[in-house]
C-alpha cells in the first residue's frame, strides 16, 4: 500500500486532480472515475492543507499571542475534524437521496470529489495577505474571501454531481442544498424541543 502510494505521488498524478478541481471539474470527476483505487488520502490531505491555511488566513487579521501556538496544532485538528464531518454529512445525505431517485450508490466518489472540491479554498490565504498588506478591511475581506471560494468549492461538486448521476445542474444544485437543508431542519426541532422543555419545566416550577 505504501509503495502503490509513493509510485502515484511520484507519477505527478495528483496535479492533474488539483487542477481539474479548479478548472474542469467534470475531468476530475471522470479520473477519479477511472481509478481502480480512489484517491481519498489525497482528498484528506487536500482538507488537512486547506484547514491550515484557514488558520493562518485568521491569525493575518488578528494580533497574535502565545495562544497561537495552540491554535495552529490543536485548532487545526479541531478545524480538520469539524471540516470531515462536514464532508461526511453532505457525501451521506447526497449519496442517500441519489439513491432514493433511483441512482445507484456512490459514496466513495462522491466523496473524493468533495474533497478536492476544497482545494480553491486554500486561495484565501495569498488573498487575505494581499489585503493585509495594505492594511484594506482585512478582517470584511477574509469573509467576502471564504464566503466566495466556499460558493466555488459548492459549484466543483454540484458539477461532480451532475456527471456521476448525469442530472442537469439545477438538479444536482438542489441535491446538493439538501443537506444544509435538512440539517437546518433538525436543528430547528432540536431548538424547538429544548425550548418547549425548558419552559414546560419552568411551568411545573
């Protein structure tokens, strides 16, 4: 295993998977495609980076103390973790409702997708130095920055959705929404049962 892993690092082949990721995300999705073994520690390890420079991108447009240190070892398995279970939800809840529209299982490209998908967000570092530099609204910018490359990470994987199942984008889009939907879903009735017991038991008080 180890040695398959350093011949495909090796063969330079994972540049072609960043850079479809960027430009042509239905190629990425046809290489990963083709694969007889998905590439998912490259999909992690694109996380991992992204992660960290997310870190980084925060510390530019604040004023740093010793508790930087932990931000950048703790906080950043925090933000890897939080990042995975992200990435879990949405591959979970796509994947499930495919399925229910009559498309076969496909877990496991779905999510090396969305893991490259990640990778334009690793941009918001150079950006947010840029504007840090020159001193320019660093902190408006650094969400302006995250919010747009998220929108780009969201269309790399509406358009993954679209050429694994063959759906038209807005069908893939609205896929796509569904676990961002749903989860809002739940955690409004969470919200509302917690409410609803909180004041059930101030009532009996």
């Amino acid at each position: 295993m180890m040695s398959q892993s350093l011949a495909s690092v090796r063969s330079l082949k994972w540049v072609d998977y960043l850079y479809f990721a960027l430009l042509e995300p239905r190629r990425l999705v046809t290489r990963i495609s083709d694969e007889a073994s998905k590439p998912y520690w490259g999909a992690l390890l694109v996380v991992l980076v992204v992660s960290f420079a997310k870190i980084l991108a925060s510390s530019l447009v604040t004023v740093n103390t010793q508790f930087f240190y932990q931000k950048i070892t703790y906080g950043l398995m925090l933000v890897f973790l939080i990042n995975l279970v992200k990435i879990a939800v949405i591959v979970l809840f796509v994947d499930m409702l495919c399925q229910c529209m009559g498309f076969p299982g496909m877990v496991k490209t779905i999510f090396a997708v969305v893991g490259y998908a990640f990778f334009p967000q690793i941009f918001v570092l150079p950006l947010v130095y840029i504007v840090k530099v020159f001193s320019f609204a660093p902190v408006f910018f650094l969400s302006v920055f995250s919010i747009s490359l998220s929108v780009w990470s969201a269309i790399i994987v509406i358009v993954g959705i679209s050429e694994i199942h063959s759906m038209p984008f807005t069908k893939s889009a609205l896929v796509y929404l569904f676990p961002y939907a749903a989860v809002g879903v739940i955690a409004f009735l969470i919200a509302l049962l917690g409410v609803m017991s909180i004041l059930g038991y101030l009532a009996a008080m």
